[in-house]
C-alpha cells in the first residue's frame, strides 16, 4: 500500500516559477471558448489549449493582486506568453513526482483558500458565474488549489531546502564584486528651469538672474518656482544622470548653496542643493543579506533545473507543433 503523507500549510507561500491559481478571472473574451485542442502529453496526461490559457490568464491575475505596475505586468506576462507551455509541463512533472510520494492536503487548509477567494466577490453567486464561465465548478477550483500546494511542497522538499549558502561565500562574492556595491554620490536639487521655448535668450537670462537672487535672500521656494520656472524641481539625482556641464555643477555645490545659472539645450537652470549624499563603498555588513539572497536565488534555479531535467528524463513528454 502507498505510503500517504498528510501535510500541514498554516502559511503557504508561492514564488514567481510556480504561481499560485489562488484568485480567479475570466479569460478575455475574445478568445474563443470552443477552439480547443491538445498541444502537449506528459505521462497519461493531456494539455490543452484551454489549460494554457486558464494557466498565463491565472498568471496575469495574481500579478495584478499583487499590485505590479502595468510594465512590470506587461515584462512578466511577455515572458510566460512565451514560455508558458514549458513552464505548466514542468508543474505537471512536478504533480506528478508529488503524487507518487503520496502526498496529500488537509481539506480545511484548501477550505481556508477557497474562503478568501469567495472574499473577493460579493456573493457565492458571482464567483459561481466566474467560474461557469470557465467552465468550472468549485469542486475543479478545490483540485486545482490542491495540486498547486502538493506542487509547491514538492519543490520545497527536492530543492528548496537543499539551497544552502556558505558565509564564506557571500564574503568571496563581496570581494570579487566590489565595484557593484559603490554607491555613487547623490544631491537633493530645488530647480528652476527657464524655457528658451517661452523666452529668448536675453529674457531668459534675466529671469533666471532674478529667480537666483531671490534663491539666495531665502525666500521661499515654491513661490520663487511658481513665478519664474517652467518646469518641476530636479529633487534627488545620482551621479550619471544628467549632462556632464550640469553635474560638473551640482555635485560641487555645498549644502544650501545655489548655483550661478546653467545653460542647457533648451533653456536655463538655477540649481540650489538641499541634500548631499556623498559616495561610499557600502560594507560587508550592509550588503551581506542582499548577496546571500542573489547567490541563494542562482543555487535554487541551478538545482530545480537539473532536478527538473532528471523528472524530464524518466517521463514521456510530447510537445505538439
């Protein structure tokens, strides 16, 4: 008889390569629900078209739970649009591998999930529509949110926690990489900016005069920027940012100091720096939970690709042209 563990998830996170199918939207109606047809087999198991659109369409959807900006959505998207079938025969091998150590999960742990996701509709009702709409019922949700734990606990077992970085690595990581922990110098800029579009030349010039002298007697700014500027305040720059015959400016500028005005292509600036942060090497200290993060990041991705790779060989995988 198998062997059946019961596991426990009080608290189940998922990472970026396996999502959680945790909240539910509907596909875009464009798509045609009755084009359909299998695009891959693993083992005994068939993947439809359907189940590559429900799976990036579950994709987008967590992404925008999380609150991603448009571009980053639009950059993560991009990518799972086209790699998308790989990346579900990988969670298939996976389940798989999950399923033939006799995995299990508790049902009051998937009717914890299920409760906060009929939390985001305002009725049974309408998460039911969402559903049928996909042509699920909340018994196919209840499979799919337990196939993805029994995923994520596999992953966690095989790979992740034989992820183990040495703290003798992250020091010889420091060392190697010293240069990408320099912190260039930054300045804190009040701006006014005289547009050669609204002026020409002469006035221009007279009117950046004016807004320094008044920078200099200390009145306030906002008033000074209101009257003479044509565009918003630089704020905080980083060494690199803007055109060398500015920089040679601003970074030489003392606290409270405002500058004589500065010509660029298309007008005048008067620049007064409220905030200066000089440039340093940031220390082994300050930098070690960052490095031990990225070095555990690429060991993590270098052992699930060789694990999934070895799940790959001894299973039959048939993607369809």
């Amino acid at each position: 008889m198998r062997n059946i563990k019961k596991l426990s998830f009080p608290n189940v996170l998922v990472g970026n390569l396996i999502l959680a199918i945790t909240f539910w939207v509907p596909l875009a109606q464009a798509q045609n629900p009755h084009t359909d047809g299998i695009i891959a087999i693993v083992n005994d198991d068939a993947i439809t078209l359907k189940d590559l659109r429900q799976y990036v369409a579950s994709i987008a959807s967590q992404l925008r739970i999380e609150s991603k900006s448009p571009e980053e959505i639009q950059q993560i998207m991009r990518d799972y649009e086209q790699k998308g079938l790989e990346k579900l025969v990988q969670d298939k091998l996976i389940l798989e591998a999950a399923n033939d150590k006799g995995i299990e999960v508790r049902d009051d742990i998937i009717d914890k999930r299920i409760k906060e996701i009929r939390g985001r509709y305002a009725s049974d009702e309408e998460l039911n529509k969402a559903l049928n709409n996909e042509g699920m019922t909340v018994g196919d949700l209840r499979r799919k949110l337990t196939d993805q734990m029994k995923v994520k606990f596999e992953v966690d077992m095989e790979v992740r926690d034989k992820v183990f970085v040495n703290p003798q690595d992250v020091t010889e990581y420091y060392e190697k990489h010293k240069l990408d922990f320099n912190r260039k110098p930054k300045v804190n800029l009040q701006s006014v900016f005289v547009s050669f579009a609204k002026y020409n030349k002469q006035v221009a010039y007279t009117r950046a005069d004016e807004a320094r002298s008044r920078m200099l007697a200390g009145e306030d700014f906002d008033k000074i920027s209101q009257q003479y500027s044509d565009g918003s305040s630089v704020g905080e720059i980083e060494q690199g940012q803007m055109a060398d015959n500015v920089e040679n400016v601003v970074f030489n500028l003392k606290l409270d100091e405002v500058s004589d005005p500065v010509e660029v292509g298309n007008g005048i600036y008067v620049f007064k720096a409220i905030g200066i942060s000089p440039g340093k090497l940031q220390t082994l200290p300050e930098v070690k939970d960052l490095i031990y993060g990225k070095l555990l990041d690429a060991q993590f991705q270098s052992k699930f690709t060789d694990w999934i790779d070895k799940l790959r060989q001894k299973a039959y995988v048939e993607i369809k042209p």
